[in-house]
C-alpha cells in the first residue's frame, strides 16, 4: 500500500466516522423534541432514557448506514475531484481500477464491522430501544409486552396443536388450555386443562381440571384428574406469539435456531424471520456496491462541483433505502422469496455500479 492508499484510506474511514458522528445527535435531538412530553408524563427514569439513547444510537446508524457511508465517499472524492488530485493521480499512470483500491479496502474494513455489530451488538441494542417503546411510548405496550396475552392457538411441532385462551408472562400460567395430537390426520388425544402453570424448579407443567380423550376405533377413553403434573416437548414461550420484533433482537446463532423453530411449528411470520437474518449479510455487501457507484459518481470535476454531486448522492441513497424497504415488506406480506426480496436492491444498485463505472474509466 503506497503514500496515495494510505491517503485514500484514510480520508475515507475518517470521513465515514465523522458523518456519522456529526448525524447521531441531530437524530438524538429530533427524537427528543417529539418525545420529550412523553418522557416527561411518564416519569421516566435518566438512565433509562440514556440508555434507550445509546440503544437509539446504534440501532439508526446500522439502519442508515447506506446513506452515511454513500455521502462520506461524495463527500471526500468530490473533494478531491475539484481540488483536481485524482486529475494528478490518473495523470500519474495509475488507472481507475487502481485508483478503486483503497476504496474497497475501506468498503471492506467497514462492511466486516458493519456485519459484526449486525451479528452481536446491534440485536441487544434492539432489543433495549424496542422495550423502552413498548414500556413508556406505545399506548398498552407494556401489557403487550409482559402482561396477559389473550386467544391463542399455534402449531407446536408438525403433528401437535395447542391452544390457550389467555397467558399471563408474569405469573407463567395459561388458562382454557388445549393441547391436540394428531397422527396420519386423524386425532390421536387431546387434553384440555382449565389452567396450566409452569413449575420452574421441578421443569414441568401442572394441570388443573385435567382432562385427557384418548380417541379410539369404537370407543373413546377419557382420562380425568382435579391436578396433575406433565412433561410437554414444548416451552413457556410457545404458549404465546413472539413479539413482531423478536427477531431483530437476536444474535446470529440464537436467530438461526429461533427460524428453524418457527420454520416446524408452520409460523406465519417466518417470512419476516428470514428477512432479519438475509438483512445481516445483504446490508454490508451494500457498502462495496455503494461505494462503487459514489465513486463514480462524484470522481469527475462538474461545473455544479460539491453540490450537484451531493444532490446527486442523497437521491441514489433514498432510492436505495427505498427499494430495500419495498422489497423488504413485499416479502414479508407476499410470495416473494425473502432472499430474492432482500437482495435485490443490491442486484439492481449493482447493475447500475457496473454501468456509472464504466461511464467514469472512459
């Protein structure tokens, strides 16, 4: 790596953090204003709001990243560009594949970085801004969130059904529950319990008003008991539906098996699940893409110079946000393949990288 790498290099991680840097409180300040009654009916603890900050913080920059990275790489070359050095440095012999290098190494340090804060750092942040909404700003958010959770009838495994009218998260217990098991697609058994409740030390379920109708050729047999104790192949948790955002809560291994879960129990979400999970790779793939087209766009001297460039910028990075978060609800309400969905903005930006790229060697 020579003197003009290095330079490149830097001026482009430089850049990237301070745009970042200079972006996080203005978001932090907005935010503030349009929550500030909120905040202030709801007595809500300092810590709590600086931690749901720092949780805001990270969550909108890993959401903005494209944006912030796309305008840093306008931003610098455009300034190399009218202070004509790539001028000097094409003039010098070097080509503009060459000159791409440090550029992609910078793509490649913050895509790396990008895709482990997705992994690790960012799903417990999401999880931290999330719970603060549904505790202090969303109208019955909190009840939502761990209070009593009413109707509801899942799939546990491929051949079990269970249904409860109504779960309390703080008391562990479901009320009216039904549990059905089904082989070849006729009924085997089904238990009803007026009330079911979690035993954490003994790890098992106990059953009041226990009912169990064991379905037979030419008769039936019934099984009764005023209480009794159970082990199930089914956790607490599938008693009640996940909250919307669970998956963005998850680190990657834990996200991986969570799909597999609801990929068995049939989950009419898992749409949403994978979106989450392919998001984590597409979006630092993005950054190569995205500074691809950036420099191609801004590397040559205009007449409008700094500013029709930026304009320039901020309109191909909204298009960009926007496609991505087209085809990220088409997949989720649709029977378009979530992969496809959440790669296609990068398929299409990439089309038009390959294209402004060749427009920029000539």
């Amino acid at each position: 790596m020579n003197i003009i790498d290095k330079y490149i290099l830097k001026k482009y991680l430089t850049t990237f953090v301070v745009m970042l840097a200079l972006f996080a409180p203005i978001g932090i300040v907005i935010d503030v204003s349009e929550k500030i009654n909120f905040l202030i009916e709801n007595k809500v603890p300092f810590l709590a709001i600086a931690l749901y900050y720092y949780n805001f913080t990270v969550y909108w920059s890993n959401l903005l990243f494209p944006i912030f990275l796309f305008l840093s790489v306008i931003w610098f070359t455009s300034k190399l560009a009218n202070d004509t050095e790539i001028i000097a440095i094409l003039s010098s012999g070097i080509s503009f594949t060459r000159f791409l290098r440090p550029y992609l190494i910078g793509a490649t340090i913050v895509s790396v970085f990008v895709m482990l804060m997705g992994f690790f750092i960012v799903p417990k942040c999401s999880e931290g801004f999330n719970n603060f909404r549904y505790t202090y700003l969303v109208s019955g958010g909190k009840q939502a969130m761990t209070g009593q959770v009413t109707d509801v009838y899942t799939q546990i495994s491929e051949d079990q059904y269970a249904y409860v009218n109504s779960f309390n998260n703080e008391s562990k217990t479901a009320f009216n529950f039904s549990l059905e098991k089904f082989k070849n697609d006729k009924l085997e058994y089904k238990i009803t319990a007026s009330r079911i409740q979690w035993n954490p030390k003994l790890k098992n379920y106990t059953m009041f008003d226990y009912t169990k109708r064991t379905v037979g050729e030419l008769n039936d047999k019934i099984e009764k008991a005023e209480k009794k104790d159970a082990k199930f192949n089914f956790e607490l948790d599938d008693l009640t539906p996940p909250v919307i955002y669970i998956a963005e809560t998850l680190p990657l291994g834990k996200l991986i098996h969570f799909i597999d879960k609801e990929r068995s129990r049939g989950s009419s979400n898992i749409s949403v699940y994978l979106v989450v999970l392919y998001k984590k790779y597409s979006i630092p793939v993005s950054a190569f893409i995205l500074t691809i087209i950036a420099v191609a766009v801004s590397s040559m001297k205009r007449r409008g110079g700094m500013g029709l460039n930026l304009a320039i910028g901020i309109a191909l990075a909204f298009a960009f946000i926007f496609f991505d978060k087209i085809f990220g609800v088409l997949a989720e309400k649709s029977s378009i393949p979530p992969l496809l969905a959440v790669w296609l903005p990068n398929i299409i930006f990439g089309i038009l990288a390959i294209f402004l790229l060749r427009n920029a060697k000539r």
